[in-house]
C-alpha cells in the first residue's frame, strides 16, 4: 500500500528528475522519459490530494490509464473531490501528452513545454488545495 507520505516522496524524486531535465536543457533529447515522469507525478498528485481529503485509502491505486478519455476519467472518480472541474481535464490532457511524447518520433520542444506547463498548473491546484507538496 502506497501511503501519504509515500506518495510525496515518490512525487519529489520524480519533480527533481524533470527540474534536473530541464536546468540541463535535455527536454527534447530526454522527452519519452520526461512523458512518463509526468504522467506518473499527475498520478501521485491527484493521490496526494485525495488521500489527504481522506477520498480514498492508501490501498486505491491512481493510474495514469483512467484518464485516456472523458467519460473514464468520470467513471472511475464518480465522487466529488475539490476543483474536480479543473483537475481532470488537465489529468487528461497530461496522459494525452504522455501518448505524444513517449511513442512515434520525437516532437518539438514545444510539446515538452506544454507537458510540463500542464504538470505544473496541476501541481499548483494540488498545492493550493492541500496547503502542501
């Protein structure tokens, strides 16, 4: 079982490896990487939050795949949760740049940086929410 504290930690080695990315100016060489990375800290994200709103038990797993659309992103978290409106669309848009990045060819810096805005504005919701990260 993944706990709080588990899930911060995970979530802060992961922010280090994409900060250490982007200070050595590797995002375009080191995107398939980064793609994961990104999508992997929005899951820890959103478990932080819902964890710390006492939404879920350490036991519920927040996987990257439940938000490939919509309507499973909806499905799979049926209950409220704050500034849902805003956290899942932008769960989605980070597994669709997962797909982006880290399959088919390289993209332009362009799309690493919008990843990585995306991860950011989320990471920022999370923050005001939780008071904490």
């Amino acid at each position: 079982m993944t706990t709080l504290e588990n899930h911060k930690q995970i979530l802060h080695e992961l922010l280090e490896d994409i900060d250490e990315k982007i200070r050595n100016d590797l995002i375009v060489q080191r995107q398939k990487i980064l793609g994961f990375a990104l999508s992997k800290a929005s899951a820890h994200l959103l478990a932080i939050l819902l964890l710390s709103k006492k939404l879920i038990s350490s036991g519920f797993i927040v996987n990257h795949r439940y938000f490939g659309s919509e309507k499973m992103a909806t499905d799979r978290f049926s209950f409220d949760f704050p500034k849902k409106e805003k956290i899942i669309p932008l769960m989605i848009k980070q597994e669709a740049f997962r797909d982006k990045l880290c399959y088919g060819k390289h993209k332009d810096s362009h799309v690493v940086k919008e990843a990585i805005k995306n991860l950011y504005a989320l990471k920022e919701i999370i923050e005001e929410e939780t008071g904490e990260i």
